[in-house]
C-alpha cells in the first residue's frame, strides 16, 4: 500500500537548538499517529513543520495528492499549498479561537470553508454548515449565533465542523482537548474517534496527554529534545516502554 504520507530526515533549528531532527516515518490512509513528549519536546515544532506552517531546514514532507501522485509538499507553489490545506488537509489548533472567525455566525465559519473551495450556492452552502453543526453535536439553531456565545467544548466542536466540512483526508491536530474540563475532553474525543471512523480520516495528534492517544491513535511517537526515542503501535509502547524517557513517561501518569 502506498503511505499517504511519508517524511524523510525532517529538520527544524532555532539558532543552536533543535527544534526536531531526523525524523522520518510513513502514515497510511485511515491509519493515526499520536506523537507525545513534555513542553519543549519538539512536537509542536514538528507538527507545524508537517502542516507547512513552519519552513524546515531539510527533509522532504511527500503527500499522495489525488491528481498527482506522491508530491513533495516543501516544493509546491504556494498557492498549490494553500488550495491543500484548504480542500485535503485540516488543521485542528489547541485554542478554538485561533482556528476560527470569531466576528462570523457559527454557519458562516463553516459555509467559509467551501466557499474557498468555489461553493457559491446559499442554500447549499446553509445547508452542509447545519448538516455539520448537528454532526457535531451544536443545535443546528445556533448556526446563526457568533463563537464567542458558545463555551469553550462548542468552540472547539465548531473548528472541527470547519475544518472537515471540505472532506479532508488528512488532519493536523494540536492539543484538540488542552484546556477543557475532563467531562468535555471526553465528550470531544468521542465525537473525534467517530468522526476518524465514519470518515476513514488519517490524522497526526499532538499531545501530552496519554490518555488521548490510547484512545484515537494507531501508532506512537515519542519525542524529547527534537529527537523520535521510541516509536510503535500504541498499546505496545505504552504497555511495554523500551526507552527511559518513555518509561518515565507512562509512570508518572500511573502515579498521578
């Protein structure tokens, strides 16, 4: 089969420190890979990096486009990209509000979305944004209510919508339950692995939270000071941790 996705020596320095370094792995469609490591890991780094949201110093970041076969992404144009990121790829930020239009109506963040695309039918367009509200659990009466009225889960419901109202098949997801009470993170991982599910979605999560990927992720990896220390399926690495820094990493979420 060949990877939807597949990264080769991937490079990131801020001056004299690293940010991630040579990293290389393939991601397979339908397939997730949570990648986990404390503050300063380089995950973030990396995450943006594979998004194109951050310039790497080498490596290559090759897609399976659907017209084009595998491309290397670090060498589109970039209007090639950007027509990426809004049709195949969606980006899942930690914070709702920096991944939404918080002066425009719930409906209106997701109708934006395929009006970049070249939807230009009104009642088409109302509809999918309310089709998508109800899918991820907003009434669909609020779609005419502003983010800013919704609580922090709804925000973060609603930069879903958004993001996968285009039908990606790629997801980026940054921290996607940072910051929300534990009786939200739960509801919204639910809804996540559903929507994962339903949709045959591949995805890269962030995250420092294990739990997050025991649930939603296929494969693991494990980062600490820009370097990739472990990496495997899920379960295996977390049942049974090869490296110390992994080790460490699972006992201190037993202990808590």
């Amino acid at each position: 089969m060949t990877p939807l996705f597949s990264v080769r020596d991937l490079r990131k320095t801020y001056g004299g420190r690293i940010g991630c370094t040579d990293v290389s792995f393939d991601l397979y469609p339908g397939e997730v890979m949570g990648i986990v490591g404390e503050s300063g890991s380089g995950k973030s780094t990396l995450l943006n990096c594979l998004a194109g949201h951050l310039a790497p110093d080498a490596g290559q970041v090759m897609y399976d486009t659907r017209h084009n076969g595998m491309v290397d992404t670090l060498r589109m144009a970039e209007p090639e990209r950007r027509m990426l990121g809004r049709t195949d790829w969606a980006f899942v930020h930690q914070n709702a509000r920096d991944g939404l239009r918080m002066s425009v109506s719930a409906g209106g963040n997701v109708g934006e979305r395929l009006m970049a695309v070249g939807a230009r039918h009104y009642g088409q367009i109302r509809a999918a944004a309310t089709d998508w509200l109800e899918r991820v659990e907003i009434d669909a009466g609020r779609i005419d209510d502003r983010p800013s009225a919704f609580s922090g889960g709804m925000q973060q419901r609603l930069q879903i919508a958004r993001n996968l109202v285009t039908g990606p098949r790629l997801v980026f997801m940054d921290e996607p339950t940072g910051g929300l009470d534990v009786s939200v993170q739960a509801r919204l991982l639910d809804l996540l692995r559903g929507l994962v599910r339903d949709m045959g979605l591949s995805a890269i999560i962030v995250t420092h939270d294990l739990a997050v990927v025991r649930l939603l992720a296929d494969r693991l990896m494990v980062m600490k000071g820009g370097h990739v220390v472990e990496s495997g399926l899920t379960d295996q690495v977390l049942d049974d941790p090869q490296h110390g820094y992994t080790q460490l990493l699972v006992s201190s979420v037993l202990q808590a």
